[in-house]
C-alpha cells in the first residue's frame, strides 16, 4: 500500500497536526515530526516550496515535490499535495504527503544517462549546450574551448573502430584530468570535444588551459602492443565578447578551431570577424548572403555503371561564380555557408537547380544526385520547396538522389533517422556520402533508410598501395551488397583504379577518370551519347564536355 502521512499546518509551512504512515515514512514519530518540520528536514533549497501559500495565487490547492531527511540521514523524496481551507476566515493548510523516492531516483537516472555519452561517460552534446546556457546566465564571463582530434580518421581505418573508441575514452579520461573541479569537459560527437570554464575567465586563461589541453592529448596512448600520438586542434570563444548564446559560442569557437586546424597551429581564438580569417573571406561572407541565387551553380559530374559504361546519374556539385574570382570550389565557401546560417537558403537553391537538370537531362532514366545539410533534414519548408518543385518540372521523387554526408549523420543520428525515414517513403533516393570519413559502422546501415553508399575517396587513393585497405574495401563492399544497397566508389582517377573497384563487386563509381564535373549547359547536348557503353567498359575516355 502506498506509504503516505496526513497532516494540517498553519500558514508558515509548520505542521499542527499530522497522522497515517508518518513513523514508516519518516522515522520519527508524528509528535517528533511536527517539531521538526520544516525547518529541520526539509531540504534547504526546497523550503519556499513548503511556505509558498495557495492564496497568494488564488488557488484552491498546490503540487510539490521536495526532499526531506528520514531520521537515519538519507534524504528522499515526498510529493506534498496542499489544499487551502477558505472556510470563513480560517487560515489552514491541509494535505497529503506520498513517498516517490523510487520515482525520482529513476528519472533523475534516465535525465542523466539521456545527457551522458555511453562511450566517454562524460557530458554529451546536450548536456554541454545545457550547461554553457546555465553558465551564460551567470554574470562572469565564460570560455569555450573546441577540440578536434587530429589524424583520428587514420587510426579507425586502419586500427579499426574498437581501437578508435579506446582512444576517445582515454583521451576524455584525460581532458577531466587536465582541467579544475569548476570546467565542464563534454564530448559533441565524433573526435571533437568540448571544455566550458566560468568565473573570471580572460583570453589568456583559454590559451593557457588550450595548450595545457593540447600538451595531454598528444602524450602518445598505449594500447594493446600499439603506441598511439595523436595531437588536436583547438579553438576559443568567449562570452559576452563573442556571443551570449550556446550557439553563438560554440559557432565561433568551431571557426576558430578550423582555423586552427588550417594553419596547423596548436589553438587559434576567434578574433572577432565573421569567419576569423582574412578580408577576401568577410566580402566572400557578404556575397553568399545577398547573391546565393544568382552565383551559387551545380557543375554535374556522371556517375557511370563499372559493368556497362552507362551513366546512371550526375551529381550536382555546388560551384560559386565570383565576379572577380572567377569558379570558386566548395572547400573555399561551405564552411562560410555553415557559419553564417545560410545552409538552409544554399540548399533549397542546390535543390531548385538539380530539379531543373533532371528534367533536362531525361530523369528518371538519368538521375541527378546532390548534396543536403544535416541542419536541413526535417526542416518543414524544404520540404514543401521539395513537393513544388517535382510538380513544376513533372518529376517524379526518385529523379532526385539527396545525399548525406556520414559524419552529419554521425553528430546528430537521433534527429536524421526520421527525417531520412520520411524522405524514402515519399520516394526520393537516398544516398550515405563518404562512408568511411566518420564513425558510422555497418550495423548502422541496417537502419538507415538509404539506397546507395558512396565510398569515401580515400579508399581509392589507398586501393593500389595497400593490401590492407583492399580487404577493407572488400569486406565492406560485400557487406553493402548482402544489405542490397547500391555501392558507388568516388575519386576514380585511373583506369586501373576502376579495375580494382569492379573487380572487389562495386557497381558504380565517379571521379576525374570518366569526367570531371561542367556546367549543364555543357553536358545536356552530349548527355544522350554518354548511354552507350564502349567496348572495354573501364576504358571510358574523358568525354569532352565534361572535361572543360
């Protein structure tokens, strides 16, 4: 039966009466309990919840739950129902107090294992978005430290993920080590962690506490047999020079850390320009935020069949066309794009202009593959621009091929899955790029909604000089075709290459070897010869317009 005690008290919170399970509950005997409370076994930060009257809100009755000391030390928890006695001018407190220990203990458990990262045990990206919040809303200045493990890709593809994960755990285990009792040490995903510190933070105390950090993380780990050095990258915001909002600090502490991930330097801070780097990069800023539907282009690269010949597909790539500049690449401009929340315009542009070439170039019999944002997945105007845009150019869902890259998927799966899920039952193909880049293992795929993988171009450059990686490639391959997934090698640049790739059973590939990417207007009046398929299918030459 449910452990409860009964009671009356005056308006204070101080019990004039109290009857039922108070000794079972409690320990004391009622008569020692009513001395006692509040004052004595109510838990300090929960007394004006015992002395806040219903009257002084108009209401019949009020709900708590607090914590009170049994006589043996421990402290549990008790919901304290209260309801106001409005007879005449009589001033009393009446209610009923229930033992709910076990159920707060579970859902204090459940909160923290949901802000807890299984593989480090430390605070996960929630938890440190939270905690960064509770800190801002302090008066002191608080600092952000952002690191990124250097070279981590290396050692999971060739140490393998069991391996990888030994590192991380380490190296957190570390991060706590090097820090005071006052820093929040947590790990955002992937080999990237995050360090906030409070109180009379300053810049130098940031750079100080960085190269501590970096010093620590780069004493070489022994695991197994195998002596691992590793060193970090690391970057630095500060509240309120830098922002006072979580996103606002960890967005300029993450341009900090790839700058100094750039110049290789041990730690960079943000310095205050929009993308803390040069002048030509603040106008570039300023451009893709008043012209990114006038100079943002696809250039479309064939995605060719290693059995055939056939072109299958083309892939969008994003292309920026500056007055000044000329054609510039997406590694000079997507960080920018993320940095200045623009991701969400570029993409539903990206999506504007692939619709336009799938109609062009024939789909669904060519189908045009782009890239989309993570940020964007789920987001309720895209997808509506989705919908108009197959009804204006009469496409059907799987003419177009979205693309997400693994290590977005890897940062933020709870939120992916459904919206991948979503998109594959209204039609569209979906495609996992650069597998192999991020952390992702294959069981994983057996929950992910998607077509085709994209093998990640670092297995091409490995393929010919290492027997190592062609059982890597191998292994994964065959494990793509028994899920019945699509396999697509990238960064074919040789016909030997290709060879190999058709050899270990992939199906498709791309690369500079059977075309480099050009402008539609270029491929659209070759793109119907591109279907038949030579007489040596890896033999594939360059075809002109692709070549430009």
């Amino acid at each position: 039966s449910t452990v409860a005690i009964f009671w009356e008290a005056d308006l204070n919170g101080a019990l004039t009466a109290a009857w039922g399970r108070v000794s079972e509950l409690t320990g004391y005997t009622p008569e020692e309990w009513m001395d006692r409370f509040p004052d004595q076994v109510v838990h300090p930060d929960d007394l004006e919840l015992v002395r806040l009257t219903p009257n002084e809100q108009n209401l019949d009755s009020v709900e708590h739950t607090l914590r009170v000391q049994h006589r043996d030390g421990q402290w549990l928890w008790i919901r304290h129902l209260i309801r106001f006695d409005r007879r005449g001018k009589s001033s009393r407190l009446m209610g009923v107090s229930f033992d709910v220990t076990t159920l707060e203990r579970t859902r204090t458990s459940l909160r923290e294992q949901a802000l807890r990262d299984t593989l480090t045990s430390l605070p996960n990206r929630a938890a440190i978005m939270e905690g960064l919040e509770s800190r801002l809303r302090e008066e002191h200045s608080t600092g952000l430290l952002l690191l990124d493990l250097n070279g981590f890709k290396i050692i999971n593809d060739t140490l393998g993920h069991p391996t990888g994960d030994h590192l991380l755990s380490v190296i957190g285990g570390r991060l706590i080590s090097s820090v005071g009792p006052d820093a929040l040490v947590g790990r955002l995903g992937g080999d990237e962690f995050a360090i906030v510190l409070t109180g009379d933070v300053t810049e130098g105390d940031l750079f100080r506490l960085g190269h501590r950090v970096a010093a620590t993380v780069a004493t070489p780990v022994t695991l197994s047999v195998v002596e691992l050095a590793t060193s970090a990258s690391i970057g630095g915001s500060l509240a309120p020079r830098h922002g006072t909002t979580s996103d606002q600090l960890i967005r300029k502490a993450d341009i900090a850390m790839y700058e100094a991930k750039r110049t290789q330097s041990t730690m960079c801070m943000f310095d205050g320009k929009p993308e803390a780097l040069s002048l030509d990069r603040l106008a570039l800023s300023t451009d893709l935020g008043q012209h990114l539907t006038r100079r943002l282009e696809l250039w479309y690269q064939p995605i060719v069949d290693l059995h055939t010949g056939d072109v299958t597909a083309f892939e969008g790539l994003a292309r920026w066309r500056d007055p000044h500049r000329g054609i510039v690449m997406p590694s000079e401009f997507l960080e920018l794009v993320h940095a200045t929340g623009l991701h969400r315009r570029m993409d539903r542009q990206v999506l504007a202009l692939a619709a336009r070439a799938a109609a062009d170039l024939g789909a669904p019999r060519v189908r045009v593959s782009v890239n989309l944002s993570a940020r964007s997945l789920g987001d309720r105007p895209l997808r509506r621009r989705l919908d108009q845009l197959l009804e204006t150019h009469g496409l059907d869902p799987s003419s177009l091929c979205l693309e997400i890259n693994e290590r977005d998927i890897d940062d933020d799966i709870a939120r992916v899955e459904p919206a991948l899920r979503e998109l594959a039952d209204a039609g569209f193909a979906l495609a996992l790029d650069d597998f192999g880049s991020g952390y992702s293992s294959l069981g994983r795929l057996t929950r992910l909604p998607v077509d085709e993988i994209k093998l990640d171009r670092s297995f091409a450059m490995a393929l010919e000089e290492s027997p190592r990686a062609r059982t890597v490639v191998s292994s994964t391959l065959a494990m793509i075709a028994d899920l019945g997934l699509t396999s697509v090698a990238e960064g074919i640049e040789s016909a030997e290459t290709a060879a190999l790739y058709r050899e270990l059973g992939c199906q498709r590939a791309q690369g500079y070897y059977f075309g480099r990417p050009a402008p539609l207007s270029t491929v659209v009046p070759g793109a119907h010869e591109l279907h038949a398929p030579p007489a040596d299918p890896l033999a594939i030459p360059d075809r002109t317009p692709l070549s430009g």
